[in-house]
C-alpha cells in the first residue's frame, strides 16, 4: 500500500471517529435531558401524592370513577329532560 494511501486511510478513518464523537456527545446531551424531563415528571407525581410505581393502578381508578361520574349525570340529565317534558306538556 502507498503511503498516499496510508495517509488517506487514517485521514478518512480520523474523519469518522470525529464524527462519532460528535453524534455520541449529542447523544449524551440528549440523554441526560431525558433523564432530567423524567426526574422532573416522576417529581410531580410524587408530589401529587401518587406512587409513580402505581401509575397504572391510578389510571384504571381514575377511569372507574369517571366512568361512574358520567353514568349518575347521564341518569341526572335524563330525570332533568324528562320532568322538564312533563312540565312543557301541562
């Protein structure tokens, strides 16, 4: 092999590694940010006063209740519909 070549060789080869550092000091950044953003949620549901663990325990609770909440005001409403039906019949 030529030396021309050797030289380019490392000359390609020095390109690429700095472009892999490049990328793997992008990815670190990005990294230690998601970290942080998921720090700082796990935070909030804590002070929330809800065990991040138990998220999904929490979910299905809050959508048990939702779900109750809107069949008592569906039954409520139609009550409502229904006396104000007969009041716009007399």
């Amino acid at each position: 092999m030529a030396s021309e070549q050797i030289k380019q060789r490392i000359e390609d080869l020095a390109k690429r590694y700095k472009t892999v550092n490049q990328k793997k000091a992008e990815s670190e950044g990005q990294l230690k940010a998601k970290r942080k953003e998921l720090q700082d949620l796990v935070t909030q549901i804590k002070a929330m006063g809800i065990d991040p663990k138990d998220l999904k325990k929490e979910r299905d609770r809050l959508e048990t209740e939702l779900l109750e909440l809107l069949t008592t005001f569906e039954r409520e409403l139609g009550e409502v519909e229904a006396a104000f039906e007969a009041f716009e019949k007399k």
